[in-house]
C-alpha cells in the first residue's frame, strides 16, 4: 500500500505502477490510481497533465528501475560472457519468481500497438536499449554474429517474460540461462 509519508508525485507513481503491472493501463482508470494514492484529482493532474503523460512517467520509472536491478546482479562481473550468462541467471531467477507478472513493456506495446503512442515508444527505446547491451556484451565477448545473436538473445528474455505471465512463477523461465549459453555457445 501507498505511504502517506511520500511526496503527493511519488505517491501517484508507486500507486500507478503497482495497478499498471498487475492490471494493464486501460483496466486502470484514474479514480482508482487517486482514491488508491490518497490525493485530489487536481493533484494528480498539477503532476500529470494526462494519463499518457502518467503512463510515461511510469514507464520510465520503470526502465530505471530495471537497469538498477540488472546492473546490479551483475555488479563486479568484468569478464563479458560471464557477464552476459550472469544477466540470463538474473532473469530466469525474476522470472520464475512469484512477483514477476511478465514484462511491463511488452504489456505497453500490446496495449497501445500505434508505434507513435509515447509510451509504445518508450517500450520500443527500452528493447532496443537491451538488445544493444546484449550486441554490445557479445561483440566485447568475442562472439560471432554479434548482432544476430543479440536479436536472439532479446527474443529469448521476452520469451521469459511472457511464459512469467501466462504460467506463473512455475513456468518454462527455469531453463532460460541453459537455453542461453547453448544459443551462446554456437557463436564462440
């Protein structure tokens, strides 16, 4: 539950990502993220002018908060490749954890499919972002088809997320890192 402690901004956020990633954007209607935060209506507005604006904030809220996290599963991991494997470790653990519901992203790409929304936009920024670091991993790592593998290994996470989401916390995630370093493994 929200603390009434936080700034009013902080307390429409927290409120936000909590019903967006359980319940979607639109099952969430902004009565609920304000009777939910305990602030007016004004407030929430004075914050963010519109919901899109409010599902951005979240969203890159969101990108911060996963590049903190997997950065810091890997922290103090200088070796490329085993940084890489470390990051695929990283997820399946998430994955098959019972608080991951999937990817938020890929929730925003399917719930505003027009590629000019800004927060598809933010969605496709933060899967490039990631595909990029996974190339750059990989090239750093010595790996052939550096990009190619990249692009594999992207669709290979989603697919994590999205077996979290549809099976729960028992799902096909537990073999992700295996499945990584066989994909991984062809390139060396």
């Amino acid at each position: 539950m929200v603390t009434e402690q936080l700034p009013v901004r902080e307390r429409i956020l927290e409120t936000s990502q909590r019903l967006f990633y359980r319940d979607g954007f639109r099952a969430v209607g902004i009565d609920t993220i304000i009777a939910e935060a305990g602030v007016a209506k004004m407030s929430l507005y004075r914050h963010f002018p519109s919901k899109d604006d409010l599902i951005v904030a979240y969203l890159e809220a969101s990108n911060r908060q996963f590049w903190e996290w997997l950065d810091g599963e890997v922290a103090g991991i200088d070796d490329p490749l085993d940084r890489l494997i470390a990051m695929f470790e990283a997820i399946e653990k998430l994955a098959t954890s019972p608080e991951c519901l999937g990817c938020t992203f890929q929730g925003t790409a399917a719930e505003f499919p027009d590629r000019d929304h800004p927060g598809h936009q933010v969605a496709l920024d933060h899967k490039k972002a990631v595909r990029d670091r996974f190339v750059d991993l990989a090239r750093q790592a010595g790996l052939s088809d550096y990009e190619e593998l990249g692009n594999q290994l992207l669709l290979l996470m989603d697919g994590a997320w999205v077996a979290a989401r549809i099976f729960g916390p028992h799902n096909p995630a537990t073999g992700l890192t295996a499945a990584a370093r066989a994909l991984i493994d062809t390139r060396r």
